[in-house]
C-alpha cells in the first residue's frame, strides 16, 4: 500500500502495510 515512502524511513517499522496503515503513512 501507501508502505513505499515510509520504508525508506523506517524499513524495520514497516514489515507489513498493516504497520503503515497504523501509522497514517
């Protein structure tokens, strides 16, 4: 999903889309 901006961020938090969705990101 939206994982694509954050994982660059924080690859580590973003193991799953759920994590981002989470997140709002």
């Amino acid at each position: 999903g939206h994982c694509g901006s954050c994982w660059a961020f924080g690859a580590v938090e973003c193991l799953t889309d759920r994590f981002c969705v989470q997140l709002g990101v």
